[in-house]
C-alpha cells in the first residue's frame, strides 16, 4: 500500500477514500485540542508541549489541532506527523515529519485509525477445528496454512478463543499490542490515545472484520495496494498490554477504555440543538449552532463514529477526563 502507486500514495491521500473523525467535522480537532490543553494543565505547563499525530495522512489533524489551540499554548506547542507516506506539499514547516514517533514526549500522544492499520494474521478454524492462518495470494485468493503456534496461540486463547468449528476467524492482534506498547513507551510524561474501530472479548465478531475500502466504498481485502485493507482492533488487549511499556513511578497513570461519544462529551462535544428561540432572536447564529450541533451528533452518534473505543493512557500525571 506503500510502494510505488500504492493506495496511500496516491495523490487524493486517505480522505479520497474514506470518512474519518478528523474529516468529518472540524469540532473533533478542537475537541483534540481541548484534550491537549488539559495535559498542559496537568504538566504545569512546561516550556515545550508536545502533540504528535500518529498516522497523519495529509497531516490534517496536527494542522487543525495546533490552530485551535489558545495563543499561550500555541506558542509553547510542537506539532510532529508521524507517518510512512512523504511529506505533503505546504505542511507548516514548523511540524516535524517523521516515520515513528519520537522518544521523550512530553504531552500527547493521539493516534486515531492508525491501530486499525497496523498489519496482522487472520487464523480460521479447519474442519478439525484447529485454528490455521490464512494465506492470501496477490489475487485475493485464500487457503489455510500451518496451525497457529506460539506467542500468536497464546494470544488467541486468551483474547479471541475460537470455537472448535469450522471457518470461525480471528485476527491475531499480538503485532498491534507490540505497537502501542511501543508507542506509549516514547511517552516520557503526559497522555497516550489510540482511537479506532473497536471489539471487546465479551463481543468478539465470529468471522473476523477484515475488509478492504476503496473510493468509500467497501471491497475484497486483495493485498496489491489498489485498497485499503483495515481490520477492527481489539482495544482491551493493547490496554492490558501497555502497562508494561510506560511506568515512570511519578504521580497519576493509568489505563482507560471508554467510547467516542464519552470521550467527547467529557471535551464539550454533546450534540445539543440550540434553543428553537434563537431561530427568531438571532437567525444567523441559530444556523451555525444547528450546523455544528449536527457535526458534534455525527461524531458521538450510536451505531457510527460515536462508538469508535478510545484507549486513553496517561503517563505520569492524573486523569484529565474526569467523569467520562
């Protein structure tokens, strides 16, 4: 997807072909901001805030989320995109570009729909029912290969225990736990968020979620860079896991999982209609708040981006999502 003419090489990037938070509504990277905002707080407002985008794109959400930001903050922040795909074309060049996220970051952390991203194996159950990987040609066509063994069998028993049936599937998340807990690793003080589809072991999806997404449609998963090939994360695996990775002994931390729509709501996101009397007394104002108030309940809503997990951890200081 990478190579060259790969899907994310392509000259309309990510947003050409799929609708994220981040291009959704401009209130989600204030949302972002106000979150950063916050970890100043709890940092005592140090001389260099850090705000790194883990899978950037285009680089719109650090753009956006640095532009939000009050001036006093503003002045004080540091941008850096993290991403494969080279440089955009007008980026501000004040917003480092890098192809992994740097050590000793003091702020936050946000990766958004980069876990979902993070390549892993498919294992399906055979006639026996003996969970096997799944291989995959360069046409799409699939056959089972040897048995799931080792560290990616123990993970399967533990967070996605398969049925003894056949052609019951699984994604193997051990590589996407290993990058979170890297990621959070290079958080020295602050907030680590990793936002993506997600599942949990109670409601685990029989048949796996891997797909492929192509001019914002869905389409077969064919692994030759014509589409994007994603796969739901099981989110409270990489928060079990991350703990081993951060753990500076200074005040605060810890590991929370919760959904969009709280996340978001603890930021001032709610979704609320404004006043119908508005309509009458200041019209204009009315349109801009029903406009934005449509926004903020595409991104909190049921069934849709709203249920999207956010796994928030904090390194060194005290939650800053209160009641969320």
């Amino acid at each position: 997807m990478y190579g060259p003419g790969g899907f994310y090489r392509r000259p309309e990037g990510p947003a050409g072909h799929f609708r994220t938070s981040v291009h959704a509504s401009p209130l989600f990277a204030r949302a972002v901001a106000g979150l950063l905002c916050r970890v100043d707080d709890a940092l005592g407002h140090p001389a260099r805030l850090d705000f790194v985008d883990m899978a950037a794109g285009r680089g719109e959400l650090v753009t956006a989320v640095l532009a939000a930001l009050p001036a006093d903050v503003a002045a004080r922040a540091r941008g850096c995109a993290v991403e494969i795909a080279g440089r955009p074309a007008g980026l501000d060049p004040g917003v480092a570009w890098l192809r992994e996220p740097p050590a000793g970051i003091t702020g936050l952390l946000f990766a958004n729909e980069w876990l979902d991203n993070v390549p892993v194996d498919v294992a399906e159950t055979d006639a026996a029912g003996v969970p096997r990987l799944v291989l995959v040609g360069d046409d799409g066509t699939e056959r089972l290969g040897a048995p799931v063994a080792g560290d990616d069998a123990r993970w399967l028993a533990r967070w996605w225990p398969l049925p003894a049936e056949e052609g019951f599937r699984a994604e193997i998340g051990l590589p996407r736990d290993l990058a979170w807990a890297s990621a959070v690793s290079r958080v020295s003080r602050g907030l680590a968020v990793a936002v993506d589809y997600a599942h949990a072991l109670d409601a685990r999806p029989p048949f796996g979620t891997l797909t492929g997404f192509r001019e914002g449609r869905e389409t077969v998963p064919v692994p030759d860079g014509s589409c994007d090939i994603t796969a739901h994360v099981a989110l409270d695996a990489c928060a079990d896991t991350d703990t081993v990775a951060s753990d500076t002994g200074g005040t605060g931390g810890g590991t929370r999982l919760l959904t969009q729509r709280a996340a978001l709501r603890a930021l001032g996101i709610a979704g609320t209609r404004p006043p119908v009397a508005l309509a009458t007394a200041r019209p204009a104002e009315y349109v801009r708040a029903l406009a934005s108030a449509g926004e903020a309940a595409e991104l909190t809503a049921p069934g849709g981006l709203g249920d999207f997990g956010w796994l928030v951890r904090s390194v060194g200081v005290p939650d800053v999502l209160g009641d969320a």
